[in-house]
C-alpha cells in the first residue's frame, strides 16, 4: 500500500503547478513540466519525474506531496467489452468508471480475453471508446429508478478525483490521445451539477492538462435549474445533456422527487434559455418504465414538451437492478415510442445497454461487489 499523500499535485493546473514551484525558488517552466508529466506522461510518482531536480522531488515529497493517483481496486469485464472500473481514493472511499470500448473484439465473444491478452490489447481494436465519469461518491437525488441513489451521497469528489478516473483508465488501456478518438460522458455515480466548481474544474483541466476536446464531453444533469443556467455562461464546456424521464409533473415528479424543486416549466425554461452553439443540439435522456411513463400519450407529451428546442433525445429502456420497483418496457412498446418523436422530426435514439450483466449500465452504478446474472 502506498503511504496516503498530505497533499496531491493531480487536480492542481499549470499555473497552480507554476506557483508551487515558484515558491521553492524554482523556475516558472518547472510548472509545465509537473503539468506534462501528471497529465501528458502519466508518470506515477514524484521521483520518477526526471525533468525535475531531485531537490525539487525530494522537497515536495518531504512534504507530505505526491501526484496522488486514484487507484484501481477491481476491474469487471463484460461480455460486450465494457469494463467497469472501481476506483479508490486516498481517504478509502470509492467510486466507478466505466470503459466502452466501440468496435471492441470482445463485443462477439468473450470480453475477458480481449482484455487480458496484453499483446490484443496494444492492437487497440476499438476505434474509439467513451469513459463514464463519476462526480460524487453515491448521489443526494434520489431518482427512483437508479441504483446509485440507495447509497446516498458520501461526499463530492475533487478535480482531481474527477479527473484522475479519466487518466487512470486512460492509463490502464495505453491511449493515446493525440491518435485515439476518445469520448467522455460525465453520467456516471452523482450528480454533476450539485458539485458544480469541482466538476467545472475537471473539465477545465481535461481540456486544457489532458487534451481531450471540451467537444468530446457530454454532461447530464438531473435537472439543477440554477447551474443549467450558470453552465450556458461557460466558456469551455462539455454539450448538456438532461434527464427528462417524465413528460408530465405528476410522473415525473413520481419517479424523479426533484421535479418537486424544480418542475418541468422550470426545467423546460431553462433548456429554451440555453445557449447553444453553432450544430449544438440539447440532449434529453429518457428512461422508458413499463406502463409508468412509456405509454403514445407520454410521448405525445414529450413532443410538445420539446416544441422549439433543438434537442435530440436519448431514449434508454430500464436497466433493472435489486429493489428498484420498475420494469423493462418490452422492444415493440419502446420502437412504438421512438416512432411517435420520429413522427415529429425529433431526432431520437434508442441507447444500447453497455455492461448489464456486470453493474455497469446507466443507473446500476452502485460499487456492486458480488456479481448476479440479470437475465
Ligand atoms: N445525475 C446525472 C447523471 C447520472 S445518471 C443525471 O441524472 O442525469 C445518467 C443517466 O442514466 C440519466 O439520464 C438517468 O436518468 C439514467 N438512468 C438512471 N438509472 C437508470 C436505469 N436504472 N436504467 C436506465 N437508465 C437509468
């Protein structure tokens, strides 16, 4: 086990790096070649951070300072290639992240050679990939269909934390980020915009430290009015996605209690409010619960409910999970839905489960240890 670090470098930027060297008397470079090393290299530790003088290394470390890497507790690989990562922090708490692999060898048979052959692995045979990303430890909102919610939320995770999952597994499957098409969804455990600053500055040092395209990011948010607002005013930021879920008040406000705060009037407001860019389109997500919310008339609803948006829409049928009191809408009534926004000119598209069978789909993130076959 490593020794947990006082203070970590991993969630610092280049000019919080270049101050930090400054005050040890160094030169203003030493902060790029931090910032190169943590997030360009992906160097592990301090002392193998040979562009710096070992008295610099020796300081840091002398107090209580290291790159402060997440660790990889256990990997769970799915049958389609998904891997669900748990991820382990300093002070002992635990999130997931998950890798989606598109075009993964595994996807036809078994998943767990694909990945464990390393010599398969460095072929790289998915030509691009998305990692979910979580931003807090459980999550506070409490939707009735999502796993996460029983754990309640821990605590927020850092920038750092946030952005170390992303540089762990991009580590771990040897991605290379000037070559390799990678995608990132910030849709894994939490609730993004209730730890807004720090998932703010995430992406900010994924842009700008990592190198991933703020164009390659998506956000969802369960509907936190006020940051949809303050998010429009960004200048760097990921495309807004929105979880719908529900084309009235009554049922939405069933199965997501949050509508109670702020109720699609609100939501819908700030969504035609919002700032699009040139191409941009609003995602809306929409988790399709048997005879609860995925009947014609719901999405008739959703029709009007869009009306003037330039939006697309996701729609997911039920990932089940234990003591979640929904079912799986049966194919026919989830195309039957999809054709009623076809009908409209609504883009919509019907989301492939990634991982079911490991925990590792939308809304069964919940540090799942024991694994039980879903049929
Ligand atoms: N807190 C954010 C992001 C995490 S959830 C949000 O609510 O948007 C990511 C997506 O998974 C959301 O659209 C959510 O509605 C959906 N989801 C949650 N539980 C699900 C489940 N059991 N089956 C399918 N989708 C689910």
């Amino acid at each position: 086990m490593s020794i947990t670090p006082q203070f970590a470098l991993l969630g610092l930027d280049q000019q919080e790096l270049t101050k930090l060297a400054v005050e040890k008397q160094q030169p203003s470079f030493r902060g790029k070649q931090l910032a190169d090393a943590i997030y360009r290299q992906r160097v592990e530790k301090l002392a193998d951070v040979t562009t710096l003088p070992q008295s610099l290394r020796e300081s840091l470390t002398g107090e209580g300072g290291e790159i402060g890497w997440p660790t990889i507790l256990k990997r769970f690989v799915s049958q389609d290639g998904t891997i669900r990562y748990l991820i382990g922090f300093a002070d002992g708490e635990s999130v997931e992240t998950v890798w989606m692999p598109e075009g993964d060898g595994g996807e036809a048979g078994d998943g767990t050679d694909a990945y464990e052959d390393r010599a398969e692995r460095h072929s790289h045979e998915w030509h691009r990939a998305t990692i979910c990303v979580s931003s807090q430890v459980g999550c506070a909102v409490n939707c009735q269909f999502c796993l996460t919610a029983k754990l309640g939320v821990q605590r927020n995770l850092t920038a750092g934390e946030i952005a170390g999952q992303v540089l762990v597994v991009l580590r771990d499957q040897d991605v290379d980020i000037a070559t390799e098409r990678i995608n990132l969804v910030f849709m894994g455990m939490g609730e993004p915009f209730l730890n807004y600053d720090n998932f703010m500055k995430a992406v900010r040092l994924l842009v700008s430290e990592v190198g991933i395209p703020e164009s390659r990011m998506t956000v969802s948010t369960a509907g936190i009015v006020p940051r949809i607002e303050d998010f429009g005013r960004e200048a760097i930021r990921p495309k807004l996605a929105i979880s719908l879920n529900g084309s009235n008040d009554e049922v939405r406000e069933s199965v997501m209690p949050l509508n109670r705060k702020w109720d699609l009037e609100r939501l819908l407001g700030a969504a035609r409010a919002f700032p699009l860019r040139n191409r941009e389109r609003l995602t809306f997500e929409y988790v399709l619960l048997d005879g609860v919310n995925d009947a014609p008339e719901n999405a008739r609803e959703v029709v009007r409910l869009l009306n003037g948006i330039r939006a697309k829409v996701n729609l997911i049928a039920l990932n089940p999970g234990p003591d979640i009191p929904y079912e799986t809408p049966r194919p026919e009534r989830v195309n039957k839905f999809q054709q009623i926004l076809l009908d409209a000119d609504i883009p919509v598209f019907i989301r492939r489960p990634r991982g079911r069978d490991i925990y590792a789909a939308c809304g069964q993130l919940k540090r799942t240890e024991e694994l039980v076959s879903l049929s």
